[in-house]
C-alpha cells in the first residue's frame, strides 16, 4: 500500500538553506508536493526554487507566525501524511523512507521524527526527542537538580533526554521537534490544528501534548538523521525570538498545568519564565555591546 505524503516549510529569510531543504526534498522519493509557506521574507530565498517542480509558494503580506503558517500549509494539501520541516533542515538519504515505515507499522502512531544532528561533527541536538517540559521539571532543569537523576529518578527527571544514549531501536516519546515532523492526516483530523495562539516556540509542544491526548503515539526513530542548521532562521532578531519563546512556555504551562498546581506555583512560574527571560535579554544586549567596542 502506498501512501501520499506532502511537505510544508514554513520560510523566514532562511537565506540559501531553503534551497538546500528542498534539494533533500526531491530526492525523496516518498513526497510528492512541497508546499513553502513564507512568512513575508526580506531576503532572497525564494527566488532559487519558485520555477522548481512541485513546489507551491504561499507568501504572505506579514509574519503570521510558526503556527498559522503550518495551517495555511495543511490547507492546501490533501496527502495521507504531512511533513513539517524547518528550512535549516535536511535529509541524509532514505532518512524519509524509514520513518514512513515505522508509521506505516503501528496504526496508533501518530507522529514521527527522527535524530537532529548538527553540521559537521554529526552530534545530537537537544529536541529531537525529549519528555514534557512540565513545570517541575523545568525547574528541577533550570537549577541543576537533573544532575541527581541517577539517586531519584522520579523526583529529578530530565526533560532533555539527547543526553542518553540513543536507543537501538524506534521508541516511543513524550515530545520530538517541530523542525522535522511527520503527521498522519488521519491523527490531524482528530486532534486538530496548530494552536495559533503560539507564534514562535512551544507550539510543538502543544501539538505532542494534545497527540497524547487522544491516545496517540509519537515515535522517536534513532537511525533517521536530520541535519539542523539550528538557529540559522532566527540568529538575526534573538530578542524577539526570547519574548515568543517565552510567551509561548507561559501559554503552554497555563493551558496544560494550571489545574495541576496550586496557584502560588503558577505564580512562581510566571515569575521564573520572565526573571529567565531578563536574564537572556541582558546576556544579549551585553554581548551586542561588547560586539560594538
């Protein structure tokens, strides 16, 4: 039986790292449309693949963020699975053709990706497989208290797991990275959109919540390796990527764990999300300044 799947890269002056997406793209014998969804560029990345076959261009007139930019792209697709791929993202060859296996193995797999690995040395970037962010483990992260996992397990969880060995074998997770994701229309359907409430950041982990919501699994693939030039979209404007990224962690501990803690711990974690917040902001302005002298 063979399946449909069409791509959505949702663009950002991703220079010529577009281009090179979508070359891993065509050599994909799997996908059959790509769908690039601009989100009012200034530089000129679209130009090397608007005449390109296959690939559809959707600019629009502002940036509607990460979220609504998925969705406009899902919009104009009508594939049995849907690939959402960051422009700094591409494939090491039959990285695409193991992970449609997998999903193609268990029906209750509703998600999949796969290693994100840096350019060069080859390592493993953290995201790429990771469990919920709660608000307990986020603080037990930000404080160091992961270090004692191996003493208290349960009580010090680490929410970043690329840290582990990787497994010898497919596994299911809690959370991969929206900058490789495959999705099965059918598991859309039932969860719904991307939450558009999100602009830039979480919104992945939104989507990996709501999946597990309604029983489906998310399959983390270790032999699957995506190259990721991460940052490369965003190191242009790190203030605002901080301010959504961190609107976006409040958003998502409200939506999720407000009913879970008492109400002077949500305080507490709003204050700790934006006192981090500051705490990026001056790192930034004290580097640009020492960049200046």
């Amino acid at each position: 039986m063979t399946e449909s799947i069409d791509a959505i890269v949702v663009n950002y002056n991703a220079g010529y790292l577009l281009q090179t997406c979508i070359a891993s793209l065509h050599v994909c014998p799997v996908v059959s449309k790509v769908i690039v969804v601009d989100n009012f560029s200034h530089d000129d990345s679209l130009r090397a693949i608007q005449h390109l076959p296959g690939v559809q261009i959707i600019k629009n007139n502002k940036n509607f963020g990460f979220a609504a930019a998925c969705n406009m792209g899902i919009e104009k697709t009508d594939a049995d699975y849907l690939l959402f791929l960051n422009p700094d993202c591409s494939f090491l060859p039959g990285t695409m053709s193991r992970i449609v296996e997998h999903m193609r193995a268990d029906s209750a797999i509703g998600m999949a990706g796969g290693v994100l690995i840096n350019p060069g040395d080859g390592t493993e970037q953290a995201g790429g497989r990771r469990a919920i962010p709660t608000p307990w483990r986020s603080f037990v992260r930000a404080f160091g208290l992961h270090r004692y996992a191996n003493r208290w397990p349960r009580l010090f969880y680490d929410f970043c797991l690329h840290d582990e060995l990787l497994p010898g074998a497919p596994v299911a997770v809690e959370a991969i990275s929206g900058a490789c994701m495959l999705v099965k229309r059918e598991a859309i359907d039932d969860v719904g959109l991307w939450d558009e409430g999100y602009f830039l950041h979480c919104e992945d982990l939104d989507w990996c919540m709501r999946f597990r919501q309604k029983g489906w699994k998310i399959l983390f693939i270790p032999d699957a390796k995506i190259i990721h030039q991460q940052g490369a979209c965003s190191r242009s404007r790190p203030f605002f990527v901080e301010w959504h990224k961190h609107k976006g962690m409040l958003r998502f501990y409200r939506k999720f764990f407000r009913h879970q803690y008492p109400g002077i711990l949500m305080w507490l974690v709003t204050f700790g999300v934006w006192f981090r917040f500051f705490l990026v902001a001056g790192y930034y302005l004290a580097k640009r300044m020492l960049d200046k002298l």
